[in-house]
C-alpha cells in the first residue's frame, strides 16, 4: 500500500471535537454584531426621510437583524457558560 494512502485513511479517522460552548461563543458574536447592526439601522430609519421604497429596505434589515439577535441571545443563554 503506497504511503499516500495510509495518510489519507489517518486523515479521515481524525476527528475534530467541537464543544457546544465553543459554538455559543461563535453565535455571541454573531448576536452582539447583529445587535449592533440593528441599532445603526433603526437611528439610520430615525434620521432619513420617509420613502416607501427605503422603507422597505429598512424594515427588512431591522427584521433579519432582529430575529438574528434574538435568536442567538435565546441560544446563548440556553447552551452558553454553563459556570
């Protein structure tokens, strides 16, 4: 058996353990980004005139941003430091 091979059957018996906290961690980041975001776009709605074609856009960046963030504070708190 050729030396390739074997390297690749070692590669494939190696696995990578990802704990759930590690995740949550991810997701945090995510969250607090998405927070973030959602904020700058409702003082931008705020500040702008109002035009129902920006209207729109910004009801659906406040949207996503919105269930993006409250999805991964729900996520966090359920599967985060558990200390």
């Amino acid at each position: 058996m050729s030396s390739g091979r074997r390297m690749h059957e070692e590669n494939r018996n190696r696995r990578v353990d990802i704990d759930l906290e590690e995740v949550a961690h991810f997701v945090n980041y995510i969250s607090i980004c998405s927070g973030a975001l959602l904020i700058v776009s409702i003082i931008a709605f705020l500040l702008t005139g109002s035009r129902p074609e920006t209207n729109v856009i910004y009801f659906m960046v406040i949207g996503i941003n919105a269930v993006a963030f409250i999805a991964g504070r729900i996520f966090n708190k359920k599967y985060g430091d558990k200390e």
